[in-house]
C-alpha cells in the first residue's frame, strides 16, 4: 500500500512539474508576439537640469555651422581593430558616453566632445573612469573638454574654451 500511495505522490509532483513546464512554454511564447510586455517606462526629458542649463548656454554661444548632440556613446566617436576589440578594448567604451558632442553641421566632423562633471567625479570610482575616458579621448584625437557643473555659466568663457580646444572645422568640397 506504501508503495501505491508513493507512486500516486511521484506521479501528482511528476505531472505538477510538466504542468509548470508547459505554462512557462506558453507565456513564452505568448510574450513573444505582438502583446508583449516590456518592463520600460520613458524618462520623459533627455537631460538632467544641470545638462539641460549646460546645453542652453552651449546653444547660445556654438556658431552656427556647428550642432550640438547629447548623451553620444563613445563607440559611436571612436572604434579599435578587430584584435583589439578581442581583447575586450570596445567594450569598454561601448557602456560610456559623452555629455555633449559638437560636430560640424556640413560634414558631421567631430569638433570636440563636453563632460559636465558634477560632484561624484570626486569619487575615486568615478575618477578611475574619468582618467580612462581622457585617455580614450586622447588615443582617439578628439579634445574633450571637462567643465566644471555650475549653477551658473559664463557664456563668454565657455565661448573661449570651445574656441581654443575645437578641432578646425573642414568644409564640404563643392
């Protein structure tokens, strides 16, 4: 009798577990079409306010034949070689980015790129990946220029700074 009543148990636990199986099979594949449900809900603005009150003084004193982007990673401003890219050197810039890029409105030429530091780039942390992203700047040709987070800017110096680190700007030829 032992026995049968075992059985019975192995049996309930063995069709409970297939059961579970099937179930999970199913809302996989049901979440996999059009009603999928995604855990993502939209940040609503791009920049914090301290990127935003950056970005409007940017706006006001970069030329004219020059854009402004925000939040660019820098795999998108730099690359390596394949052996490189191996040995784990474009993962390291692919989870990064730049505060701001300014390129060249006729030609999309990168000019140079912006990092707003804030107070946590006093954290050593944070200063490990400061030094490696000045490096990668470096390596990479392109001027990166750290100003300083600020309540408020002074559009004429930062007019200045852009003036004298920029890369010249090339002209489309005709």
């Amino acid at each position: 009798m032992d026995s049968f009543i075992d059985g019975k148990v192995v049996g309930v636990i063995a069709l409970l577990s297939g059961l579970a199986i099937v179930l999970t099979l199913l809302k996989a594949l049901l979440n996999r079409g059009g009603g999928a449900r995604f855990p993502y809900f939209s940040r609503r603005v791009l920049m914090t306010p301290a990127e935003l009150k950056f970005y409007q003084v940017l706006r006001r004193v970069v030329p004219p034949d020059v854009a402004i982007f925000g939040k660019v990673r820098l795999s998108d401003l730099m690359d390596c070689e394949r052996e490189e890219k191996r040995l784990g050197y474009f993962a390291k810039i692919s989870q990064k980015h730049a505060d701001f890029v300014l390129v060249s409105t006729d030609t999309t030429a990168i000019l140079c790129a912006i990092e707003l530091d804030d107070r946590s780039h006093q954290l050593r942390h944070r200063q490990r990946r400061d030094e490696f992203v000045d490096g990668a700047f470096d390596a990479a040709g392109i001027p990166l220029i750290r100003i300083t987070c600020a309540k408020e800017y002074d559009a004429a110096s930062i007019a200045a700074e852009l003036r004298g680190r920029m890369l010249p700007r090339a002209r489309k030829s005709a």
